[in-house]
C-alpha cells in the first residue's frame, strides 16, 4: 500500500489545485478510473520518483492554507511525466466528433453547428462571409457558458467586423485534468475538420485561432492538422497561458509551439504554475513580468485567468494600445530605461513582423493595461450587448 499512496495523494492534489472555474464536474467513477489506470500504467517505478507519504500530505495541508503552489503543481506536472512515458494513454473519456459543435455568437444570437456540418454557418444569416473569422476554444472545466467565451465575444461583437466562434466541447474537457490534457490532440483534428469546411468560402489570411490554457494547445494541434490536411498554414495562433501540467516540448503532449501557424503569439500570465513559462511561440509577452501571481490576485488560478482578460481588454476599439510591451527580459530594466526598443502593443494588434521576449505593465484592476486610461473602462458599457428589446 505504501507505494500507491503517494499517488492517491497526488490525484487528490490533482483534482483540488486545478479548479480554474466556479465548479469541478468529476463524479467519483471518473476518479476511480483514473486512479487505476495511473496504478497501472506507471506502478512502482512512479512511487520511486515522488515525495513519501508524510512529505505530500504536508504539501496538501500547505495548499489548504494558500501556501505555495508551485510544489503542487510541480508534482502534478511529474505524475503527467511518468504516466505519458509508462505508454499507457488511456483516457476513460475520448473525444467523438459528433458531439462537439462551434457556436457562433452576435449580440443577440448564439446558433450552434456540428464539426461535421460546419459548412452549413455560411447559410446562417448572422454570419458574414465577408467579416473575419475568430474561433476561440476555452480551458479546462469550461463550458459553452463560461465567462471567457462570454467576455470575448462581447469584446469581438464591440469591434463588429468579426464572425465570433467558440468551441463547445465541454464533455471532452470538462472532467478530470489528465484526460483532458491527453484529449488535446484529437480535438485539434476534429477542429481542423471543421475548418478544412470553410476554407473554400472564407480566405485563409481571415481566420485566426484563440485558445485559453488547455484550448491553447488544442488549437495549435488545429493548425498543425490543418496544414496537414490542406497544405496551407493558418496565418495567426494565439495563444492564452497555455496550459503547463502534462505539456513538455517534445514529448507526446508537446503543445502550442511555433510553426502551428505562420505567426503564433503567446501572453504568460501563470508562468510556470498553471501556464507554461517557457518561450514557445514566434512572440511570448509576460504581462506583469516573469512572475506567476498578477496584480490584484493572490491564486494562480486568477493570475491564469488574466490572460483571457488581458487579451479581451485589448480587442476593444480604442483600446488596442492598453498593453504596450517592451523586448526585454524584465520590466524593472523597462522602469530604468534599460531597454529602448521601441514598445508594441500585446494582444488583438500585436504585428506579425515582431518576434522575441517581451514584458508588460498591467494594473491590478480594469481597464488592466498599463497604458489604459482608468476612467475609460469599456467593459461596464453596452458595447458588444444586445440592446434590441
């Protein structure tokens, strides 16, 4: 028994730490499930690599008190590790086509389309063949109504020159963490599929791909796979703290990474916590620095969330400019006048020429950006809202 313990342990850990909405949907089959086939995928060779029981039940008893937890998900992340070298992947809930649709969002309408039957949002008379194409595609718990999917679609319907996607695939990643993860690459097929549908009708420079922490990576294995399937590569990635337990470059569960698309720009905003730290796109922004805790929190979790919060700010007209980054490798140097290059903004208007590290001031309240007037906060306006009656 002494060498399944820490793994029950590490399980618990894994379902707690990862909460990033309101709610966990894991019913105690799935955990059971999972728990088995970790015991059996990895065995006694994983109890060899982890911490003993009394040093994880300390660990468990310091995340209950809001110590830190970066040795948590540190652990998380080795469990990931050890489970993906052992080959044997074995998620108890794997994705199906049929049951994953976009929906498409105006401001007083949400219609939704099968994967398989993309094509038929062309007929759709809320959509504009002649607007661009966002598709966002949430993280992990999220569903169709999360608040991400809500807030960028206002920001996007403020603009009015997009057609605004999102991914509804919440059974698929909407239960335990490493199912999830293991599910990402095959969600990223289904998703190219359904691009690989309106290509004909909707050229390729107009699409671009949004995807927060888990969906971050489910939209690069899009672009991977739908160049795979068309020859052509989507023109822009954008990447929201990509989510960082399970995910090492190279290994089964590489991720994002540069190449997924022609430009990939990344914004950290939990490096190395619950979003990866390392540079892995064309462009990476560190908006508040390196750190993992943002202004105005005190969890990872909310430091993880303001990527998507972050990025939706910078959509609004006028507010392009909110964030301006600097290329430098901490902002303490920017403060200094260490670094003089010439700043660019992050987020909706990042030019694709611009490659590097960059930094970012942000505030601890809306409007976030460092460069956003504190009076102007466009977020409590109708803008991007049905105001029909």
């Amino acid at each position: 028994m002494e060498s399944k313990f820490p793994l029950i342990v590490c399980l618990l850990i894994f379902c707690v730490t990862h909460e990033v909405s309101s709610r966990l949907i894991v019913n105690r089959s799935h955990v059971a499930d999972s728990f088995r086939s970790l015991v059996s995928g990895v065995g006694s060779e994983l109890a060899r690599g982890f911490p003993r029981p009394r040093e994880l039940l300390r660990q468990s008893k310091q995340l209950f008190i809001g110590l830190p937890e970066r040795a948590v998900f540190g652990t998380i992340h080795q469990l990931c590790s050890a489970y993906i070298s052992s080959d044997r992947l074995n998620p108890q809930i794997s994705p199906e086509i049929e049951q994953m649709s976009f929906q498409l969002r105006t401001p007083c309408s949400s219609e939704s389309f099968p994967i398989e039957e993309a094509e038929k949002i062309l007929e759709s008379p809320n959509f504009d063949v002649n607007k661009k194409l966002v598709l966002f595609v949430g993280g992990w718990t999220s569903t169709i109504e999360s608040n991400s999917i809500a807030y960028l679609a206002k920001a996007y319907n403020c603009r009015g020159d997009y057609n605004f996607l999102a991914l509804n695939a919440s059974y698929f990643i909407d239960t335990l963490y490493s199912w999830s993860a293991f599910n990402t690459e095959e969600m990223g097929r289904f998703v190219a599929i359904g691009l690989e549908k309106l290509n004909d009708a909707i050229p390729l420079e107009n699409i671009h791909l949004v995807g927060f922490s888990l969906g971050a990576h489910i939209v690069g294995s899009a672009g991977r796979y739908f160049q795979e399937m068309t020859g052509l590569r989507l023109p822009r990635i954008t990447g929201l703290d990509p989510a960082n337990p399970c995910f090492n470059e190279g290994e089964y569960l590489s991720g994002l990474q540069r190449g997924d698309a022609d430009f990939v720009d990344v914004i950290h905003t939990n490096p190395g916590g619950l979003g990866k730290k390392e540079h892995i796109g064309d462009i990476d922004f560190y908006a508040g620095g390196f750190s993992n805790v943002k202004p105005g929190c005190s969890l990872f979790r909310c430091s993880h969330q303001r990527a998507w919060r972050y990025y939706g700010e910078s959509i609004y007209p006028g507010h392009e400019e909110d964030f301006m980054a600097t290329r430098c490798n901490s902002l303490r140097k920017v403060h200094n006048g260490m670094c003089s290059r010439q700043p660019i903004p992050m987020g909706f208007a990042t030019p694709s020429s611009e490659k590097g590290i960059y930094v970012v001031p942000v505030k601890s309240k809306s409007p976030f950006g460092g460069n956003a007037n504190p009076d102007d906060d466009i977020f409590i306006s109708e803008c991007g809202l049905c105001t029909s009656k």
